[in-house]
C-alpha cells in the first residue's frame, strides 16, 4: 500500500474529549433534524408528504435539464424529475402543497413542455396520487431499515471481532447517520428516499473504514505491546491512517465529480456522500476507537479489581 504520510505518531487518542464534545453537539442537531423531519417541519420529497406523479412519453429524447426549464418557466417551480429508462419517458412528481396536484397537473405539466417546445408530442400514460399515509409509511419504514441495518452492523462487529467493537462500531454507525441528518437540515437539502440511499451507502463506507482500524487494534492487542492501551490504540490508528486517507481521498474526488458534473438529480446525493465520507473517516478515528478503548480500560479494571495486578490504562 502506498505510504501517503509516512510513519506518523498523531495522539489521537489524546484528543477524545474534544472530539466527543464535537460528535455530541452533530448528533443533537441530527437528533433534531429527525423530529423536525416527522414533524413535517423540515424539506420533505412528495414520498414522504405525499403528491401527484406524472408520468410522460415524447415523440423524441428531452434532457432532464430542459424539461426542468421549460416547467419553471410554466410556472411549476417546485418538482421532481426522474428519467424512466425504456423509452423517451418523464416521470414529473408534484408535492401535495403545489396548486397543482388537485386535478390539474395532468394537463398544465404537458401544457408547459409544449409551450417550451412547439411540436413536441407529449402523452400522459398515467398519473398516481401519493396520500400523505403512505408518506408515513415510507417514514416508519426508513426507521426500520435503518434499525436493522444497525442491529446487522453490531452482530457482525461482535461476531467478527468483540462486543466492545460492536458498540463502538454502532455508535461511529449512528454518529455518521445523525451527522448526514444534521447537514441535510442545516442545509436545506430535501430529505427523500434518495437521502435515505445514501445514509445506507454510507453506513457501509463508515463501517469498512472501522473495521480496518479495528483490525489493527485488535492485531496489536494480541501482540501484547509494550505501553498502554492509551498508546496501543494510537499506535494502530497511526498504522492505518496513510490507507484511510488514500481510500476515503479518492472515493471523495469520486463524489465529487458527481457534485459538480452529476447534474441536479443526483445533487443532493452527492452531497450526502461527500458528508458521509468526511464523518466515516472522523468517527472510526474520533468516535469508535475512543469508545472501545474507554469499554477496554473498564474491562480491565474491573479485572484488576478481582485479581489486585495493575491494568495499563
């Protein structure tokens, strides 16, 4: 593996505090963000407030961009556009506090293509109405993937390595998740089932970097390494932080190209991952390490209790 950095000997460790009051004041805000979210305070998509969705076909291919225009010039601002693959067809959905979604969207979204593009031949093959119940399913429903994904992420962690791992795991996992709230929040991103794609995504992008710090924790450990845990796990992280630069460096040029040159549909998504891959390298350094090692040097004490032998704290 090619050395970025070198040998290092950053005291990370040494700077958990800091970076638990960090973490602390990001999960508030994501905390926040995900009340506000079933509130319906926050930018909610229509699959999670509900709306109409349209769906076209074109005599000829029309780019999402230039159907975006000619409907903001129609007087339709707030949309989604999702391109369907097989054939030259659009799927146009419309949140349920649009004017147009009450009878009227099947006739004014062909209505402002045509104005936009004359003789373009526009068909509506359907239009669906999304009630705002099935919204609150589809916000159940995230929970729940979410929940499970965190219940897998501390079966495998625990299995794989410790139960101590799993925890630590499980609250980088859940640190990185609120962080990705948090942001879309802040930012006045809307949080759609694309959003929800991307915390997964991320989910195991921030769970692989861990498992690579924690793997060298535990090789370490089994080495019996001369010092304390405290300089045992700086150590390990120290090992694996050119790999982690160099792996999270280049996914993140990778998101960013998406950024800039994705287009508008996949914005948002690309945002979330640049967010998401920022936090994943923060929390399996800042987040999982200290919190195994805080669970480590409980463990041994209470050994040292029982056995009256010093414990390397």
């Amino acid at each position: 593996m090619m050395e970025l950095l070198g040998k290092t000997n950053f005291d990370f460790i040494g700077k958990r505090n800091i970076s638990f009051v960090i973490s602390a004041i990001i999960s508030i805000i994501g905390i926040i963000a995900i009340i506000q979210m079933f509130r319906g305070a926050a930018n909610m998509g229509i699959d999670f407030t509900g709306g109409t969705s349209v769906q076209l076909k074109f005599d000829k291919p029309l780019a999402l961009a230039d159907a975006r225009k000619a409907l903001h010039s129609g007087g339709i601002a707030e949309l989604e556009l999702q391109e369907v693959k097989e054939g030259n067809k659009l799927l146009v959905k419309l949140p349920r506090k649009s004017a147009l979604v009450v009878g009227k969207a099947a006739e004014v979204v062909p209505a402002a293509l045509v104005k936009a593009y004359p003789g373009l031949q526009v068909v509506v093959e359907s239009t669906t109405e999304i009630g705002p119940s099935i919204g609150d399913k589809l916000r159940k429903d995230t929970i729940v993937a979410v929940a499970i994904s965190m219940l897998g992420i501390i079966c495998y962690i625990a299995w794989r390595f410790d139960f101590k791992f799993g925890v630590g795991a499980i609250v980088a996992t859940l640190h990185d998740i609120l962080a990705m709230f948090a942001a879309y929040y802040l930012f006045g991103k809307e949080f759609n089932l694309l959003f929800i794609t991307a915390v997964l995504t991320i989910a195991g992008y921030s769970l692989t970097d861990t498992v690579v710090v924690f793997d060298r924790i535990r090789e370490n450990l089994h080495k019996d390494l001369k010092g304390s845990l405290h300089k045992i796990f700086n150590t390990s992280i120290n090992e694996v932080l050119s790999r982690s630069i160099i792996t999270s460096l280049t996914t993140f040029l990778a998101a960013i190209a998406l950024f800039v040159w994705g287009g508008e549909v996949i914005h948002d998504f690309s945002f979330a991952l640049l967010v998401g891959i920022i936090v994943g390298v923060y929390s399996s350094v800042f987040v999982a390490s200290p919190v195994v090692l805080l669970l480590e040097q409980r463990a041994m004490n209470k050994q040292d209790a029982v056995t009256g032998q010093p414990v390397k704290a």
